[in-house]
C-alpha cells in the first residue's frame, strides 16, 4: 500500500482534526498512514418509548450500565416483544459486536504488542459468557430463528415493534428518521449512549468505518489518492440515506490506479498483503 503521508502533507483541504482519533488510527502501521476514511460509526442505544411506558421502566440513561442494561431487558421482555437485540444477534446477516463487551470486562482480543490473541483469557470468557447468556439464560434477546422470521436484523425488529432496544450503528439513525430518508416507525423512539462498563467509570464502542488506500505500484499515485480523497471527506458531509457502495468506489479505484495487462488490456491483479493493526477502543 502507497504511505499517503507526504500526500496528506501537501493537501490544504486535509486536516487530522476534522476525523475521528480512532477511524484514522486503524489505518496507520508503524506511524503512517495507509488509508483515508471513508465513514465512521460507533454503537449506540435505540429504545422504543411507547414499550417503556407500557412497561413502566424508566428511559436509557447516560449513567446506566450493563447491569442496568440487562435489569432493563428482562423487564421489558414478555411475550410480545423481546427487551434487548445486540448488532445484530446470534444467526443473523452481521454478527454481534463483542468487541464492545471485550473492553467492557476488561479484556482484548489482541494482547498490547499485537502478536497474540487474548480471547481465551478469563475477562473474555466472561465477556462472551454475558452476551450468550442473554439469548440463552434469561431469554432477553431473540434465537436465531425469530430474527430470521422477522427481517434478518435487528433493525428489522426495531422499527416493527418487537425489540425495546438495539445496540447498534450511529449510522442506522437515517434508517428510522423520515428526515434523512427513513421511514417512520409507528412509536416515539430515542437514542441514547450506550452503557458504561461494569466499573460504572467508562462506556467503550467498537469504531467501525471504512477506507480506501492506493496500491503502490500504481503509476497513478496522485490520480489514486485523489479518488480516495473525496470518498469521506466531501461525501461524508452528505446526509443522503443512499451512501455510494464501498465495492463500486474500489472497483473505480482499481480501474483507475492499476496498469492494463498487454495481453488483454485489463487492469492487472495486484499482489495481496496482509498487515495487523490493533484498533483501540472508542471512549467517551
């Protein structure tokens, strides 16, 4: 991958502040930089309103912490509705982000130096022990089966009245907000952070995005990081519910950047490579 460093260097319109810490940190290795983002999302808490009247259980609060969230599922779960739903449940399209739940209870999934995996540490036992349990032992969240009767993901479930609440992407929220594109759900609906740890002293989300980076054997390097440019910092001003496609902004990318084969005039194959970068928590 090309060190987009002295490009970003001499960029005027690039500045590491308008970007979140983390999104550009997970694209650096040995203290460059790789990639440039393309989007950024952290976990929050959707509730449904009209559920915790019905139920009478007061509203998420920013003080509230996984005991908190779990005392709240089970008493919002009946045979209605389930009280919780993680992005996005056991069997569904996406999987459950249990890197918020690892750093929660104090554990990783890579140790410090990056040369070993820690998932099989007592903390991260726990960790996948608490989000098992809550399908498995108190029944708060639904199996696999129900997700799939009922939309595949748990946003499905959410705008459909069957989940109280979702541990999910901030970038869901155009999905429930006509403003944005969305359609409406048929109840009063709130976001809120999402739970502190079990120390009650510190709340962690996964910092999810997506980035696109220049191959470095381009001889298209400036036209290369040109196209990158653009794909977060102009777009990711826009509020339009239709984001472009990851897969068609590298397909162009490649087309663009990479030199035609001889034999048949295509864009050649570049080698693959492999790096480990140890992403850090988002913290509030």
């Amino acid at each position: 991958m090309l060190d987009l460093d002295p490009y970003v260097a001499k960029d005027p319109a690039f500045h590491r502040k308008d970007y979140v810490p983390q999104a550009l940190q997970g694209l650096t290795y040995h203290g460059h930089l790789y990639g440039l983002p393309r989007g950024f999302s952290a976990t929050v808490l959707y509730y449904n309103k009209d559920i915790f009247d019905q139920m009478h259980v007061a509203y998420p609060s920013a003080n509230w912490t996984l005991h908190d969230l779990l005392a709240a599922a089970r008493r919002l779960t009946t045979k209605d509705h389930w009280g919780l739903m993680l992005h996005d449940g056991p069997g569904a399209n996406d999987k459950p982000n249990f890197f918020d739940f690892l750093w929660s209870f104090g554990a990783d999934y890579i140790n410090s130096a990056g040369t070993a995996c820690t998932l099989t540490s007592p903390a991260a036992r726990r960790a996948f022990q608490w989000v098992v349990d809550l399908t498995y032992r108190y029944h708060v969240q639904p199996v696999a089966a129900d997700i799939t009767a009922n939309g595949g993901w748990s946003g499905a479930l959410f705008t459909k009245g069957k989940v109280a609440m979702v541990l999910g992407a901030q970038r869901w929220f155009y999905l429930y907000a006509p403003l944005l594109g969305g359609s409406a759900p048929a109840f009063r609906w709130g976001v809120q952070l999402p739970p502190l740890a079990l120390d009650g002293k510190r709340r962690y989300a996964y910092p999810g995005y997506a980035g696109i980076g220049v191959w470095s054997g381009t001889p298209q390097r400036d036209l290369g990081y040109q196209i990158a440019r653009p794909s977060h910092r102009d777009r990711g001003r826009s509020l339009s519910p239709r984001p472009v496609s990851t897969c068609r902004l590298t397909r162009l990318f490649c087309i663009l950047t990479r030199p035609l084969s001889r034999r048949t005039g295509r864009p050649t194959r570049s080698p693959s490579r492999r790096s480990r970068t140890r992403v850090s928590p988002t913290t509030w």
